[in-house]
C-alpha cells in the first residue's frame, strides 16, 4: 500500500513543499529513508516506530520504504518526523489515506509519541500556502507562530495520537503528558534581541556630534563609525539607536519574523516582530556566527538576524579581518548567499552597521594624545584592521571625544529618544514621498545611478564634493554616499533638495570632522 504526504523543506529561507511518499511492501522488515536526507532526518526511522508504537498505532513488520520528492532538494532537520508517521499510518492503512494527503505536516517525533517544536515553522507555512496548501498540522509548541500566517488554517497537536484521531474524525484522545521544557523548545527568544528600544538618548551627556550622527544614520538608514576613547559614550549612543526608529512595516515584521523563527530566536507569544532588532556579538564571535554558516545547509548568523534594525560592532578592530571582511558582501547587496557542498542559501542582510572603535590600542590617543603610550606603528595598525574596502562602505565616520567637565555640569538636559524620534518619523515620511514607486524607501539604499541622474544637484551644491573626488580623497562610492546623506540632512531640515551645506556637512560627517577640500 502506498501513503501520501506534504512537509516543507526550508533551504535558507525559501521553503519548498516536499511530497513524502511511503510504501509497506511485503518481505523482510526493513526501513528505508531515501530522497537526499542529512544524518538527523536518516534517524527519523527510529523515532517514527518507536513514536508509532508508543501512540497505540504500531507500524508493521513489513518492508517499508519512505521517499522525499523532489529527491534533488537537500532535506535537513528533523521537521520531517511528523510528514513520514502520517503517511506510514496511511500507507498501513490505520488512518484514511485522503485524509493524510491534503494536509501538510510539520513536527518533530519523541520516542513517547509527543510532538516537539521545530525552528522554521513562519517560513515553512508561508512557503505551503503560497503553494495552495492551507491546512497544516503543526505542534502545539508552534502554533502560535503558524497562526501569523494569513489563509494558514492550523491544528495544534501534541503527540501522535492528536494525529491519528485528526485524520480519523474522532475527538483528540485525553493523554497525561508533562510539559515541554522551555530549554528544549525551538521558539526562545535570544537575550538581547531587542535591545536598544528601551534605552534613552537623554542619558546620553554632551556628545552633540555623537547624537547628531546617529540621528542622521537613523533618518536614511546609513551605517555609522564611532571612534573615540574609552569612557567617552560610543556603546552608549550606539544602543540607543533603535529607540529612535520606527516600527517595521508589515512586509518588514514578517521578513524580521521569519529569519528569527529559522534562527530560533523567536518567541511567538508577543506576534510578529515588530520593532527594529539589535544585534551585538562579542568580538571574538567566529565568521560563521557572524555572517552564517555551519555544516551541511547554513543557519543565518547574526548579520541576518540583525535583517532591518541593527548590527553593532563594539571594539570593532578586535574582531577577525575574515569576519569583518565577510560583511562587504550584505553591506552592498542587502543580502548574504553562503554555499556549502550541499547547497546555497540565501539570508536576507539589510542590516545598519554601527562599529565603535579605539583610537589606538590604549586608548588614549585622542585629543593631542599626551597620555596615549601606543607607538605611531601601533596606533596605525590597530585602525588599519578595519580595511579601506569596509570603511568606503560606512557613510559616517565620527570622532567622539572624551566628555570634559564643562559639558557634564550643564543645566539642560540633553533631548530624549521620544523627541529625536518624531524628527526621525517626519524624515522618513519625506523619504516615502520621494521614492513613492521605486523600489527603495530610504536614502541609504538610493543607487549611486539615480543621484546622479535624475535628482542630480546642480554644480554649486556638489563643488566641494567634485573637489574631494579629483583629489582622490573619495571613491565613486564615497561620492554616492555623501550624496546619500545629505539627502538625510536635508530631510531632517524639511527642505526638497540639499543645498551646498548640506553636502559639506555630509562630507565632513563622513571624514571624522576633518576638512577634505578647500
């Protein structure tokens, strides 16, 4: 007898609705798994007749063969368990066969029979819906999470037997099971993900420089330097930038979601992400951490986890050259492709890069440096780790200074994030009307094409920027972006188009504060 059943196959984050195939034939017991499986899936084999047998639904002894098509498509994971019990209950002939064949089934087998949550369930469903497969069997573990797909039409269950009293149009059966424990759960948020949204800019003293940048790189979305000594407030403004930006667009909240279900770092029960995430790995985080990796098909790491809010460097050049190096590729695209041997998977990347940094390895040579003990040689090396190729790719590059006793004894107290926060929302509401109808929505993602060609300014506006670039203190690239944020400066003004300020401005943001044209 042959069972039919659907699963999801997730290869990054594009699912892939995988028919699974069972057929009980007569000969010696045997069980075999074919259709390109990875080593966690191979075992499903055991799990599923220890399962069957514990839910009062033995599978026979009998030659059983199981395919996952399309045979091609690398399978991985152990969200297949469910599909395959199902379909070898239909195949035996102990639950109706029409039954099992319409609904797509998700879930991870223990050997009692209970159904344990998988990570991928947001992606996985809205790959099965948009193939025309709208009723799912998912754990109760993951059914939250499946529910914040629109059309999805989801049955929560709890142990095989939930399955076989689905599919047999009997009420679920009344099963004494113990909780699943948090640990073991695939949806558990990562500490820190939000963090950032409830810290304030008032807290933040002096550091007017500082606080104008992040605003800026708030309003267009542009990736930020902070260089300056220890104590002086970078970790501080840095943390405090994603209380200033807005929520997530709907498009935006299920994209986020959707990384952090495939992650694992996301918690179902408050819904859709909808606030700007805020990823800050230590610095001795490892490439495959940071930009995604591991065996077999890549996990994303934190650059995709940081999709549409924020990945903060601190002490940036104490991270690896190779780490640092792998960010050049989603700063410019928006995107990160990894390949392994068994495939290529794509993760979205359009993260703000914010980096903090040391003038030296001391510390101490800002200012006139009189107290900095680190050799020119030193001093020249440790920033050189950060490479020109990265730094061409961040269009803010601020000095922050040491605070000094005059600036913290004043009275007024600096602006809070609530305040910036509305100049921020008016800003990018201009940007909307600008690109209404382009596929970009913020200045720091305008291509360099479009600003010189159709919203080119005039020559009197750019001289000191044409200046910077025949002097070759600029690369075309760096020319674009200055463009870019003057764009931001101008929105943050209220004024249409940038005026020549607004570009010097803009050039000395990205210059540390130093003059790079007469």
């Amino acid at each position: 007898m042959l069972g039919r059943c659907r699963a999801v196959g997730l290869v990054g984050l594009n699912g892939h609705v995988v028919e699974v195939e069972a057929d009980v034939a007569a000969g010696l017991p045997a069980f075999t798994l074919v259709g390109l499986p990875d080593a966690s899936l191979a075992e499903a084999r055991d799990r599923v007749r220890a399962a069957a047998a514990n839910a009062g639904c033995p599978l026979p002894a009998r030659r059983i063969t199981v395919n996952l098509s399309p045979a091609a498509l690398p399978k991985t994971g152990t969200a297949f368990d469910l599909a395959v019990a199902a379909a070898l209950l239909a195949a035996s002939g102990q639950v109706p066969a029409d039954s099992v064949a319409v609904r797509v089934h998700l879930g991870e087998l223990g050997l009692d029979g209970r159904v344990r949550p998988v990570r991928g369930v947001l992606p996985a469903v809205v790959a099965a819906v948009r193939a025309g497969y709208h009723r799912l069997v998912v754990p109760a573990a993951n059914a939250a999470e499946a529910r914040l797909v629109p059309g999805a039409e989801v049955t929560a269950v709890r142990h095989l037997a939930d399955v076989v009293a689905l599919h047999r149009g009997e009420p679920p059966p009344t099963l004494d099971l113990p909780e699943d424990d948090p640990a073991s759960t695939a949806a558990v948020a990562a500490a820190g993900a939000g963090r950032g949204s409830d810290l304030d800019l008032a807290d933040v003293v002096g550091q007017a420089e500082g606080r104008h940048a992040v605003e800026v790189a708030a309003v267009g979305g542009h990736h930020l330097l902070l260089v300056g000594p220890p104590g002086a407030g970078k970790t501080m403004i840095a943390e405090r930038l994603p209380g200033i930006l807005p929520d997530l667009t709907p498009e935006e909240a299920l994209e986020v979601t959707a990384v952090h279900s495939v992650a694992g770092t996301f918690d179902a029960a408050g819904g859709l992400r909808r606030r700007p995430p805020f990823e800050a790995p230590h610095h001795t985080t490892t490439v495959a951490a940071l930009v995604g990796g591991g065996s077999g098909l890549p996990r994303p790491g934190a650059a995709s986890r940081a999709h549409r809010g924020i990945l903060f460097l601190d002490e940036a050049p104490e991270f690896s050259v190779r780490a640092l190096e792998g960010l050049r590729q989603p700063l410019e695209h928006g995107e990160l492709v990894i390949h392994r041997a068994m495939g290529a998977a794509r993760f979205p990347a359009r993260f703000q890069l914010v980096l903090a940094a040391n003038p030296c390895p001391c510390g101490m040579a800002s200012g006139k440096g009189d107290l900095c003990s680190c050799s020119p040689l030193a001093r020249r090396r440790y920033l050189a780790r950060l490479s020109g190729p990265l730094l061409d790719r961040v269009d803010l590059q601020v000095e922050v200074r040491a605070v000094s006793r005059v600036q913290l004894s004043e009275p007024a107290l600096p602006e809070s994030s609530a305040v910036v926060a509305v100049r921020v929302a008016a800003a990018r509401a201009a940007q909307r009307e600008r690109f209404e109808g382009l596929p970009w929505s913020l200045n720091g993602e305008a291509p360099g094409a479009w600003l010189r060609g159709k919203w080119r300014l005039p020559a009197p506006a750019t001289r000191d920027l044409d200046q910077a670039l025949d002097r070759g203190r600029l690369s075309i690239r760096g020319y674009d972006r200055v463009l870019r944020v003057a764009l931001s400066l101008a929105d943050l003004a209220g004024r249409e188009r940038p005026d020549r300020d607004d570009v010097g401005r803009a050039l000395l943001l990205r210059c540390r504060g130093l003059a790079v044209a007469a």
